[in-house]
C-alpha cells in the first residue's frame, strides 16, 4: 500500500471503527447501561476508542499479508446486567456496532452520488471532490468488511453474542466458557483460515461491487492527482 492509499484510508477506517463502538455504548446507554456514558467513552473523539493491536497493528498486519484490511477499536465497556431486559438487551447493543456500519455503507455510496452531481455544477472543485469520493470509496468497503467480520460467531465478536442465544443451554455455558481463548482463535484463523475468510465475506464483496457500479455514473475524473 502506497503513502497516498494510506492517507485516503487511515481517516475512514478510523472513523468507520469509532462510530462501530460508539453505536455499542449508545444503545446500552439505551437499554438501560450507563457504563460507557460514565467512563466517557461514549464519545466520537477517537484517541479514547484507539486499541494498539485492533486499531494499529491489525490493519497493518492485514495489508503487509496481502489481505482484506480491517481492525477494531478498543471495545466500549457495558454492564449487561444493568440492561432492562438481559437477552434482549445483549442482542441489540451487540447488533448495534454492525448495524451502524451497515448504513454507513450506504451513506458513503450516496454521499459519492451528491458530490459527482456537485463536481457537475462546480466544475473547479472536481480535483477536491474526486478525491473525497475516492475516500468514500474506500468507506464502503471499509464499513461491509466491518460489518461481516463483526458477525463472525468467534468471541469476542459480536456474532458471538448472537451465536449464543441460538445453542441449547448447555452448549450455550461451554461456547461462552469458550470465549476466554476467542482471540487466539481468531488470530490463527485469519492467519491460517483465509479460503474460509474470503467465504464469509463474500457478500460484503458482492454488495460492494454492486455498490460501486451503482455509483460508477457520478464519479469524477482524478487526473492530475
């Protein structure tokens, strides 16, 4: 990845993974947890989201392995037994983080459309706007990747809190026992399981190709960047 690739990318990975955590915080804050609200991480500045090895060293790992590039941020602290209704309660705020980069997806998707139609009526800003969609091009893939790796069934991941409510009881109690070796497992499958990867995150590919042809009208020409 070239400096240029990397100056368009930091900023939206950063804020695509911010705005995951701080859905999370929000709708606990919803459902009845002020733990986030009262730790202040409940906010949009990212210096208090930052996780050393999800939000730098993944990323970077990902890109110098050749594949798909995505991170976390430090996960929002929640209390579920402060929820008004635990189950209920666990789903939404663990569908939350996922769900907020669903949209987002398609928020950058329109967001390319405005400024191609602003490029149109001011034509001396196209260099400016052009690299914006260029970012936002970035936003889409970014917030998909977010959103299917995010619902992996492998703790911590959010899949995982969903994953759970589905197993009989007593597998329930182990797959949650489970958890405390989640991060080495995930590790050695991004590291060894990159066929079953790709799969998983096969429709995040297609509904990104789809999206970009969508938008493939708008986009403003970037010569001379």
């Amino acid at each position: 990845m070239d400096l240029r690739t990397l100056v368009l990318v930091a900023p939206v990975l950063l804020f695509s993974m911010v705005a995951h955590e701080y859905a999370h915080g929000y709708a606990a804050y919803k459902q009845g947890d002020p733990t986030a609200y009262q730790l202040g991480r409940l906010t949009w500045n990212p210096l208090k989201h930052i996780d050393p090895f999800m939000t730098v060293i993944l990323p970077v790992m990902l890109a110098v392995m050749g594949g798909p590039i995505f991170g976390g941020a430090k996960p929002v602290p929640v209390q579920p037994r402060n929820y008004r209704d635990y189950k209920r309660g666990d789903i939404i705020v663990s569908l939350a983080g996922v769900a907020t980069n669903f949209v987002l997806a398609f928020v950058c998707a329109l967001l390319i459309v405005l400024l191609g139609l602003l490029g149109r009526a001011l034509p001396d800003a196209t260099s400016t706007l052009a690299l914006l969609q260029e970012m936002l091009r970035h936003g889409i893939w970014f917030n998909l990747m977010l959103t299917f790796f995010n619902l992996l069934p492998i703790p911590p991941l959010d899949g995982s809190h969903v994953a759970k409510y589905l197993l009989p009881p007593a597998w329930a109690i182990r797959y949650v026992e489970f958890g405390r070796f989640g991060m080495l497992i995930l590790l050695l499958f991004l590291s060894m399981g990159q066929g079953a990867l790709r799969a998983w995150l096969s429709p995040a590919v297609a509904i990104n190709r789809a999206a970009l042809q969508t938008v493939a009208p708008y986009v403003l020409p970037v010569s001379g960047l």
